[in-house]
C-alpha cells in the first residue's frame, strides 16, 4: 500500500475532481504569461489555473447537473508546478527552532533569485501557530496581473488536507504593512469569502504575522550560499522518476535541511543546560550559558559600473553559545563531501 502524504494526498484529489485540469494548464499557459505580462521567473498567473478550474468544474457540472466547486486555485497552480518534479525539504526540528527564533528580515529581494526550485514543499515542524495541525508549505514566486508585481506565494498545508494560502509582495515593505494591505484587499474584494477570511486574518493577526514570518526563514535559509541540504536517504531506496508523470509517492525527491547542524545545537544546548556558571567574587555573577541567535549576512558581487550583472551572496551565520565555559562556541557543522 502506498505511503498517505499530505501533498500528495490532495494533488491526487483535485486530481480526481478536475482530471483534465493540469493538462488544461499546461496548454493554455504561454498564453497566460504572455497575456499578463507574467516574466519567466514565475511559472504563471493565478488566472490561468483559475480558468482552467473553471473550465473543468463547469463541463462536470454540466453533465451532473451539479452545483460548480473549485478548489483554491493558488493550490491548484502550486501543484500544478510540483507534480512536475515534486521537490521536498524536510527540516530538522532543532535547526527549524533556531530559525524560528530569528527576525532579521531586511534582506534585499535578489536573494530569491536563488531558490532551489521553482516549486517546492517543505516540511518544517512547529509551524503550527495558525493553522492546527499543519504539515507544512508550498512555496514559488508568483504574479500580480493587477499590480504587475512579483510575489512570494506559501499555501500552508494541513495534515488533514485543509489549504492557507497567503502571497507577500517580493518588493514589499515590512511583514506587518505587507499582511495589513492584503488583508485590506480582500476585505475589500467584494467576495464573500474572502472578506470573510480577512476577518479571521484580522482576529488572528500576530499568529498568522508569526507564520509568515517563520516560514520566510526557511525559505531564505534554502536560498543562502552556506545551506546544508543533503539528500534524504529515501532518494536510494524509496525515489524513483520516470519519463510520465503518474503522481506516485516514490516521485517524491526529499531533501534534508540542516540535520548535522541541528544535532549540533541540541547537543550544545544539552551542555549548556548541565553548566551551571560558577560564581564570581564580588558583588555580580557570571551570566548563565545562553545562545544568541543565528543571523543573516550578506554582500554583493561584480562591479558597480554593471549593476546588471552584480549578485547577491547570502549566508546563515550560526548561532553562538556564551558562558559554555570560557569562550564563545559556535555551532560546529562540518563539511561533507558529495559521493
């Protein structure tokens, strides 16, 4: 029997509803793109997997004489990308923690120029801050028609199969402006539902502000230049691709995401715990063992007479353990080399 994920999961059941819808999208993309002014980094406008929902939804209900249901078409356009090569980072729990922890957001958009992937999903524990039970997220660069505008697009997933979709501007302001304008816009969409999300939104305000945020860390951190990303040992056991697309589970290539620094920081963290500092003559006593908090750095290459052509190096730096006993420790990862 084969193994029940999440992403695949509910690939497989818009499959079933809408069998025809991927094909659908896939034909009438380039026209989408060129229609909407969508550049090549992104795969295609939501209009296109809204119409070919449309389309298939409208010819069953048709037949059936049934009442039209589509599903979230940010989903089906996520989807319709991953299917493809179905890319998956599995997140260390430690390490997604320490992630977590940080907020350094200003980090210039041409950091996303280095996804791993166009389309991606990740799994990434804690992230269950709005959305109960959550498994984890899709992530791809999406396109404002409208605004002419590229955006990061996260459809948050549910162990169950229940969808959020939320898209930050990739040339927006800080989180907080950038969620209070979208919440805005769809409580002034004129859709019911959507006007009724953006009242939850709003009740919700901070936990959903801590998702977005949480997950933009670890989307950065698979962009950055020092990311330690290796495969998951499914890719030689259970990963096996073939020329047809047939949305089996052993497509599925996963990643793991900072699994030695993740050991590193527990067993430091363990140490830590066990140090009791001792005391210092005199009035004060010497801090307790603490960690702050891993960060950003990044710098740009080339010249500065060709903007052109200059590029974005991003790098995590890990975070340090202080009072674990005379110095500062960093969190050690040790290279591995690829066979």
């Amino acid at each position: 029997m084969e193994k029940i994920y999440p992403p695949l999961a509910i690939l497989k059941e818009i499959t079933r509803v809408m069998p025809k819808v991927w094909q659908i999208i896939d034909v009438s993309r380039p026209i989408g793109v060129q229609n909407s002014g969508c550049p090549d980094r992104c795969f295609a406008p939501i209009e296109t997997a809204t119409a070919a929902s449309i389309f298939c939804q409208e010819s069953a209900a048709w037949k059936k004489g049934a009442d039209i249901d589509i599903p979230q078409p940010r989903l089906t356009l996520a989807l319709a990308q991953w299917r493809k090569d179905k890319e998956v980072f599995v997140v260390n729990p430690d390490f997604a923690a320490v992630l977590y922890a940080q907020d350094d957001m200003d980090i210039p958009a041409a950091a996303f120029d280095y996804l791993p992937y166009s389309c991606f999903y990740v799994e990434s524990p804690g992230l269950d801050v709005y959305l109960t039970g959550i498994h984890g997220f899709f992530f791809y660069l999406g396109w404002d028609t409208k605004e002419q505008k590229v955006l990061l697009s996260f459809v948050f997933l549910g162990e169950s199969g229940g969808c959020y979709p939320f898209d930050l501007p990739l040339d927006g302001e800080s989180l907080d402006v950038c969620f209070d304008a979208a919440v805005k816009k769809r409580a002034q969409s004129g859709n019911a539902h959507l006007a009724t999300v953006a009242r939850q939104e709003q009740k919700q305000r901070d936990a959903v502000i801590s998702l977005l945020r949480c997950a933009l860390q670890v989307v950065l951190y698979l962009c950055a230049s020092n990311a330690e990303i290796v495969p998951d040992p499914e890719q030689k056991t259970v990963t096996k691709h073939s020329r047809t697309v047939k949305d089996r589970y052993a497509e599925i290539r996963k990643w793991d995401v900072g699994m030695r620094v993740g050991a590193s920081l527990r067993e430091q963290s363990r140490r830590a715990a066990d140090e009791d500092a001792p005391a210092r003559t005199g009035s004060h006593q010497q801090r307790r063992p603490h960690m702050r908090r891993g960060h950003w750095h990044h710098f740009w290459t080339g010249s500065k007479s060709e903007p052109d052509k200059r590029k974005l190096v991003l790098k995590w730096l890990s975070p340090i353990f202080v009072g674990a006993g005379d110095v500062e420790t960093p969190v050690v990862m040790h290279k591995v080399k690829e066979v």
